[in-house]
C-alpha cells in the first residue's frame, strides 16, 4: 500500500472563483462543463438538458441572434432562411472548400472578404465566428449560473483534422462571446483525457512510482489483465500511449490515431492520422431504416418527417431491446412493420464497413497497427449501437473504452484540460490502488464485495451467484462502491441486466459475475450466465464525482458503523435462509398426509417455524441475531426426521420428484 499522501499533494487550489470550464462545440450540439477535485460534470441549462442544438436564428431586421438552441432548432421551419445550423462546417474555411455542403443548408452563404465563407440573412452578412459566438455566449451564461461567478476562460475542442484557420476562427469565436480561450483541443484528445488516459504519470510495472509529488511503491498485479473481459492490457500504462478514439455521430464519421504523453505541463498529444467522413453517421442509418419500413417514401412532408422520427426511435429502441414495433401513416394507411436487432445490424453493416474501412487508412497512415494500441475510445451518440461495438471490437481485437456516454465525453475531457491549466492537481493518487471496496448487490439488500479497497491496480475478481426465483429469467445487476455493507450506504455506480437466461428452477443457473479494474482505473464489470452462455457488460470510471476528502469519509463511515453493520448484513443473510427453509419444509408438510405424519410432531414442527418466521418478520432493532440463529438451529434440528419421512416417501413414489 503506499504512503498516504499528505493534504498539500492531492487538494489543489480550486480555483472557483475563476474557472477554465470546458466547451465542446459540436457540428449538431454543444456542451460545456466544469471539473473540481471530484472530477469533470456537464452544466445543465436552465431547461434541466446538458446539450445546447448548435442553432442559432438571426433577426433579418437587425443582424442580431433572436433564439439559440432548442428554441431556435423547434422553429427552423418556420424562418429556414434565418435558421443556421451546422455552421462548425463554414468556420475558417472559403466558399469554395464548402461548395459540397451548400446544397444541404437552408440559409443563404457568400463570400466574404479574404475569401471566407460567411452567412447572410436578410442584408446582414455575419462570419460564422459571430453565430459560434451566440452559442458560446448561451454556454457561458449557463455555466455562470452554475457555478454563481464570472466565466471568463475556457478551453474549447475542434476536430483533429482542423487547421490553423479553422483553430484560429474558433478561438476568435470565444473572443466575441468574452471568453478567453485557454487552449484549442482537439476532440479525440479531450476524449481520452476524460478517461484519464494521460494524465498521470505512467507507472512502471514494479518499483517506486512518482506521483502527486509522493513516492508510491506500487504493487501491480499484472496476472490480473492476463485474459481480460475488457480485452487485454498491457501490464500498465507506457509513458506514451497510443490510442484510437473512433467518433460516429449522427451526421459525421472521425477516427483518429493519437499518441499522448505526460509531461510537467499535463498531457501532450500528437495526432499521428486522422480520416473518416463528413457525410456519414446515425442520419444514414435512419434512412436506411425509413427505406425498409416503408419501401414507397409517404407523399406528404408531414408523413414523412413522422416516418423519420420512427426511424430513428426504432433504431434507438434496437439498442437495447430485441425487437420495435412500428406503426407509421404512409399512402393513407397505416404500415406496422416489427423490426430486429438483425434487421438492424443488416442496416448497420455496410455503413459500419465504410467507418471501419477508414480505420485502416487512419492506422496505415499512423504507421501503427491495431495491436500497437493501448486503448480504443468512443464517441458520439451512434456508437451505442450494439453492433457498432461489437465490430469495432473485433477489428482493433479490444474492448474500446464506453464507460462515458460518448455524447459527453468530448465535453467532460475539455473540462478536465481547464482544471490543469487553472491549477487544479487531480487526485491522481486515487489511480494506483482501488480507492474504495466495489461489489454487487445480492438479495435483501447486502453488498457482496469483489474488489475491496486498497488493492493495486490493474485487479480482477469473479464471484459466483445463482437466482433466488424459479423460472427468472433475468437478473438485475447493480454495482456499488464504498465500504458499508448495506446497498442503501454504498454509491451506486452501475446497474444493467442479463436478460434472456433461460426458465430453471431457483438456484440452478450459474452466474458468474467478473470486475476488472484496468491499469486506468476503468471498471468494467461482465455478468455471464453459464449455461445459456448470456452476457451482459458494462463499464463505469469509478473515481469520477468524489474527492479524497470524500474518500475518507467513506472510509471512515464504513469504521464507524462496522458492529452495526455487520450486525444488519447478519439479518439479511438470517432471513434469506429462514425465508428458503420456511419454503421447503411448508411444502414437506403439505405433502404428507395425517396418517404419514404423527399430529403431535406436526404441530412441534408448525411451532419452530412460527418461531422462526417472528424473527423474519421483525423490526431490524427488535431483533437479536444470536436469538434468530438459535431459533433457526432449532428448527432445523427438529425437522431433520421430517426430512427422512420425505425422502422414504419419495422412495416409495409413486409422486417421485415433487419433493421441495
Ligand atoms: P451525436 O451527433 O454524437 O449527438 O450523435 C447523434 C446520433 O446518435 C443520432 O443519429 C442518434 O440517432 C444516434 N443515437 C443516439 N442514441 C442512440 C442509441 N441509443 N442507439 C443508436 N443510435 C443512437
């Protein structure tokens, strides 16, 4: 275990009254967010929705922006000539290079001086540094509101591919919108800084460590990643490491290849390739869909934005679900249409093919091959699709890294360079060991703990579970941090299902439930259920939304309330066992009739129970547990003859096999 580290190390100055807040500007959506010691957070409007629609409606009276965001989006159609969206697309460029893009945007693009594209509405002719502005203005407004003081700086993220025009264009953005930008970022950088790939120091795979300013012995355990469900691991981080962020969102394809290195001054990147393609992404696949929903596209606009919409709603419901039901209006009927998750992977394929065909450019042109890399990242909201996953996967032969919504992740690692550059020294510390106990929740309540505090990352655990139901056929799975023994005092991080096992008695299926920490300190957590063979999979950033005083406390919390507890896990397992006998020798009973069972030894058996059952049925506080184990040993104890007369019965038969 290494030295704790002192106050000074890991508590930076938290700079509050003058934050680097973190801007992702999106072709489609912006976000802003915040990092303190607790890690980065999105900021939420006024609204309650963390993402802004880069849209923006300019008065054709004044030149001036009258709406931003949704406000502006919900009525484009109302003022298509005002209305300008995917504006990310004009900055910094001439006509010329976006002469491709003209014929998919509703407003009017000119020419401007130095040959730049520039938009005009009404007789206003506005650069689309000022309509980025009206959106960076409304994010900064947010995070003011938030964070209750004046947001003056902030670090913004552009594409990789952009150049020096581009960057130039999008720090001038900031400028008009009062902003002074810190540091351009590109995305897929920002991505992987959210993860906290790059950002500690990297450790070798025994020996003393630097960091934080202490030296760490750090005890690896390099056996642990052998064989692991995220894929494989090198034994730790290299001092550089390479890495693949792939990007699919609803209208834009990236993939880039990046290394990124630790030094004094944070994290360095070099973005070794980049390729894909603007013109693909989620939209395509929702006319792919609308195409085999309904063949003849309906008539009326109206019908077919509707038919649109469903697409897109099925598509999204596939992600998670086995089948969509549609029903949409098309050529004055009525189309219902049930859809698959292999009806969509169809769909998917080919758009996947030509994503994936750009991965292998971008790693040719890098100079590296998939092996060479240490991590694979997501982002962008189509990449929640199963089988976009599960094909990437297969293509870089490694699990890419999902525990951020790949929506926010741009954003959240923006955040995380603004807190560097403010002086803000992460808890990097948290990284080398597993800070606090992680575990599942088994039955009534307890925490069962795979991985418990202290231990050296990377580590691996499995446990063993069965269901408690007959015929359950789906298990839900929540996975929590801390070092209470009771779900309600642990912090959630995670809960997902393994669905699909198949109908077996209680106690008959065989689940098996794996956590690996990463050399990262990723978690990633696989549910397996042997005899099905059906998994379920999720990954989550543990150390994200606590600080170290947090850590403590919860530390200490778990000292404090160790007796009582223990004494409460104790019930829980009390009752589980009672509840499971009461079961089985009320069905014992039932099956023997007055002359197989003296009415005496009945009614002494009908007694221990109705013992027993008090104590499930009491007040946690009412409780002994002492009380509660003798009452239950009795019981045992006086049906073991009950358990005898079965079993000769049964041997018997004729009902054999109906024994509980
Ligand atoms: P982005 O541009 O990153 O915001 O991504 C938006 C795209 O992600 C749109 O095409 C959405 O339809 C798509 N998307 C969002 N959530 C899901 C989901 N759960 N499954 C499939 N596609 C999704």
């Amino acid at each position: 275990m290494p030295d704790a580290p002192t106050d000074s190390d890991v508590h930076a100055p938290v700079t509050a009254s003058d934050p680097i807040v973190g801007i992702d500007l999106g072709t489609t959506n912006s976000l802003v967010a915040h990092c303190t010691a607790a890690g980065p957070r999105l900021i939420a409007g006024p609204d309650g929705r963390t993402s802004l629609p880069s849209v923006v409606r300019i008065d054709p009276a004044t030149g001036s922006p009258v709406a931003v965001g949704h406000a502006a989006r919900d009525a484009a159609a109302d003022h298509p000539a005002d209305t300008i969206a995917s504006f990310k697309r004009l900055m910094g460029r001439g006509l010329a290079d976006v002469a491709d893009d003209l014929d998919t945007l509703a407003y009017a693009v000119v020419e401007g001086p130095h040959d730049t594209a520039r938009v005009k509405v009404g007789d206003h002719v506005l650069s689309p540094q000022e309509i980025s502005a009206a959106v960076l203005a409304e994010l900064r407004r947010r995070a003011e509101a938030d964070l209750g003081v004046p947001v003056a700086r902030a670090v913004i993220t552009v594409p990789a591919y952009f150049d020096d025009a581009q960057r130039q264009a999008t720090r001038d953005a900031g400028r008009l919108a009062g902003l002074d930008v810190r540091r351009i970022v590109n995305e897929p950088t920002a991505a992987a800084l959210a993860y906290g790939l790059g950002e500690r120091s990297a450790a070798p795979t025994t020996g003393p460590q630097r960091a934080g300013g202490v030296s760490l012995n750090v005890k690896v355990n390099p056996a642990a990643c052998a064989d692991d469900a995220t894929g494989g691991d090198a034994p730790t981080s290299s001092p550089t490491q390479t890495i693949a962020v792939y990007d699919l969102g609803g209208g834009t394809f990236d993939v880039s290849i990046l290394k990124l290195r630790q030094t004094d001054h944070g994290a360095v990147d070099q973005v070794l390739a980049t390729d894909g393609d603007t013109r693909l992404g989620g939209d395509d696949l929702d006319r792919a869909m609308m195409d085999r929903i309904a063949p003849t596209p309906p008539a009326s606009p109206a019908d077919r934005q509707a038919l649109r919409r469903c697409a897109e709603d099925a598509k999204i419901r596939l992600s998670t679900e086995d089948t969509a039901e549609v029903a949409v209006a098309a050529g004055g009927k009525t189309v219902r249409v049930t859809l698959t998750r292999a009806d969509l992977d169809a769909l998917a394929d080919p758009l996947i093919d030509r994503t994936l065909a750009a991965c292998t450019r971008a790693l040719k042109n890098a100079g590296v091959t998939a092996a060479d890399l240490d991590r694979v990242i997501l982002v962008g909201g189509s990449t929640r699709i199963p089988r976009v996953r599960e094909r990437v996967a297969e293509f870089f032969g490694t699990t890419p890294y999902t525990a951020l919504n790949p929506d926010e992740v741009v954003a959240l690692g923006a955040a995380v360079q603004g807190a560097t550059l403010a002086g803000l020294r992460r808890d990097s510390v948290l990284l080398d060991v597993i800070p606090l106990s992680l575990g599942i929740e088994t039955m009534g309540g307890a925490v069962a703990k795979l991985i418990v505090a202290n231990t050296a990352i990377p580590a691996r655990a499995t446990e063993r579970f069965s269901t408690y139901a007959d015929g359950q056929t789906k298990v839900k799975i929540h996975v929590l941090q801390g070092e209470r023994e009771l779900v309600e005092d642990c912090r959630t991080l995670a809960t997902f299902d393994l669905t699909g096992i198949p109908p077996m008695p209680a106690g008959l299926p065989k689940l098996v439930v794996t956590f690996l920490v990463d050399a990262n300190g990723i978690l990633s957590v696989q549910a397996r259920e042997e005899r099905s063979g059906r998994r379920a999979h999720v990954q989550v950033v543990p150390h994200h939304g606590l600080t170290r005083d947090e850590v403590a406390q919860m530390e200490a919390d778990g000292f404090t309330h160790a007796r009582e507890d223990m004494r409460r896990h104790r019930l829980i397992d009390l009752r589980l066992n009672a509840r499971l006998d009461i079961r089985n020798i009320t069905r014992q009973l039932e099956r023997l009739g007055p002359d197989e069972l003296e009415p005496d030894y009945r009614t002494q058996v009908e007694a221990d129970v109705a013992a027993v059952r008090a104590f499930v049925d009491a007040d946690d506080d009412a409780v002994d547990p002492d009380a509660f184990q003798a009452a239950m040993e009795a019981m045992d104890r006086g049906t073991l003859r009950l358990a005898e007369v079965n079993i000769a019965k049964t041997l018997k038969g004729p009902e054999r096999g109906n024994a509980g």
